[in-house]
C-alpha cells in the first residue's frame, strides 16, 4: 500500500502542476479578451469555485477602496502594459484558450479522485494491490 500511496502522491503532484499551467492559461486567455466583449466571452477567470472577482472582492473587504470591476480593469490595463501583446498575438492567445474552462474541469475530477483515493485507504482493496504486487514483480525481474 505504500507504494500505492507514494504513486498517488506524486499523481496529485502532477495534477497541481498542470492546474497551476492552466490557471496561467486562463489568465492569458482573459487577458487576450479584455476590451473584446463583443465576441459574447465571459471575462471572467475562474478556478475551481472560485471567480477572479471574488478573490478581488475578498482583498477589497480587506481594506481596498474600489471595486472588483475597477479593479479587474486596472489589473488588466497593468498586464497588458507589460506584457505589450499585439492583437495579432492577442486574437492566438483567445484562439489557442478556446475550451480551457472544460480542461479545468476534467482536471479537477482527475485532482479529486486522486483526493479520495489517498484520503480513503479502503478504496485500495486488494484487487489493487495484487495488480501492483505483479506489476513491480515484473518490473525488478527486468533489472
């Protein structure tokens, strides 16, 4: 069970990485959409639960001034100086984000699996570990 445990593990870690990638992705991708709300997309970033706009409303509460709207404005504005996209690179970058609401979803089932597999050790019956026990078998035959 160790083993299994240690694989998991790692799995999980795996899986925290790519969601850190996409919530890149999905910041890219919003930046590339700001001030192109024609095209219907939502402008909104979100990450599991939680929306770009409740983080902004949480640090406000905490002592900000102005509101999420001002400042998903500035923040945007901020990024876009630094980062001096043209529309050119800005019309790839939504393209290339077309779908990366989904991928998060699939990637968090994948994360919450994981969760309860190492949260809840009886979901390891034995049937797993005697698949493990023959694949690590085979596996040092081979060294």
């Amino acid at each position: 069970k160790e083993l299994i445990t240690s694989i998991l593990s790692q799995q999980k870690e795996q899986v925290q990485n790519v969601m850190d990638c996409q919530l890149e992705n999905m910041v890219l991708g919003w930046i590339a959409r700001q001030g192109n709300d024609s095209d219907g997309n939502d402008n909104t970033i979100s990450v599991g639960d939680v929306s770009m706009d409740k983080v902004i409303d949480e640090k406000m509460e905490n002592g900000g001034d102005s509101d999420s709207g001002d400042t998903l404005d500035s923040l945007a504005a901020e990024l876009n100086s630094v980062l001096k996209l043209t529309p050119d690179q800005k019309k790839q970058l939504a393209k290339a984000t077309e779908g990366v609401e989904e991928e998060r979803k699939a990637i968090e089932v994948v994360d919450t699996s994981l969760s309860a597999l190492l949260s809840n050790p009886w979901l390891m019956n034995n049937g797993i570990e005697e698949c493990m026990n023959q694949f690590t078998s085979i596996t040092e035959e081979r060294k």
